[in-house]
C-alpha cells in the first residue's frame, strides 16, 4: 500500500512539472496592437453604410496632413486589438464577422512600453497586398491606402494598444 501511495505522488509531481515544462515562452504576450479601418471619402459619407462611426477630430486632421489621405470625410468601419506574441504571429480581424481585411504581425525585436519594430502583412480579399517590416512608436499608427470601396477608400491604421489593466 506504502509502495503504491509513494508511486501515485510521483506521478503526480512529474506530470504537473512536466505541464510546467510545456509552457511555451514565446507565446507570452509582449504588448498589444490595434488594427482600425477607416473609411475616407469626397462624396456622401453615407454611403459608407450605418455602422460607421465618427474619426475623432485629432485622427481627420492627421489623415489630412498626407496628401494621399487628404479626403472631406472619414468614417470609422471597424477596429480590433490583438495581443502582440513574443514569438508568434498574431491576426486582426477589424471587420468582424469579414474575413475581407485581415493584418497579420508578429514582433522582429523586443518590444518597449514606446516603440517596435514589427514584420506586418495586409490581407484583402484573401490576397497578400502589403509585406513589410514597420517601426511602430507610442499611439503613432501607421496607415495604409486600401483600395476603392462604396464610392471612397478605405485607409488602414495599425498602431502600438495601450495596456488596459483589467477591473478591480
């Protein structure tokens, strides 16, 4: 009986290290990025569709300091924070349900609480549009003239997430 007790907490302690052993390192997350498309247009901006929201004022006169994202109207369609993996890759899915726009990024370096420098790929439709290595800084995003859609364009931002702390 001795004997079998003795071997039931082994097992015991060699499964729980070996599940302590398992967890993978890279898998920790090392920050967070949001992806936001905005849709931009000279024309009506309803057309657009109802679910679009209003740009924060900061966010239009950014857009407006770039020529090529200069437009009368800006709608916000959708946005997603994902958490940014030491090792691994991360999707954004910002039209969800819609697979239509998909950013997929994964860290090239540590990450700081300011900057990193992140290996970025934009999906449209399924397709890759856009592979590139971006330094992101702070609440900086990057934005991307996507293609036409619903008489506009549709401009995508990907920026550094604050950390939210969760609720007490």
């Amino acid at each position: 009986m001795k004997l079998w007790l003795w071997m039931s907490a082994c097992g015991v302690l060699a499964s729980s290290s070996l599940t302590m052993a398992q967890e993978d390192p890279g898998k920790s997350k090392v920050g967070m990025v949001r992806v936001t498309v905005y849709h931009a247009t000279n024309g009506n901006p309803k057309d657009a569709g109802v679910k679009t929201t209003a740009v924060p004022k900061e966010t239009c006169e950014r857009l407006g300091s770039e020529a090529l994202l200069r437009f009368k109207h800006y709608g916000t369609l959708g946005q997603d924070t994902q958490p940014l993996l030491r090792s691994y890759e991360s999707w954004a899915q910002p039209l969800k349900p819609s697979e239509e726009v998909l950013v997929r990024f994964d860290a090239k370096s540590h990450p700081t609480k300011k900057t990193t420098v992140l290996d970025l790929e934009l999906w449209l439709s399924h397709k890759k549009i856009l592979k590139t290595d971006v330094h992101l800084e702070g609440n900086r995003p990057l934005f991307v003239l996507g293609p036409e859609w619903r008489k506009g364009r549709l401009i995508i931002a990907v920026a550094l997430a604050p950390e939210t702390k969760p609720a007490p």
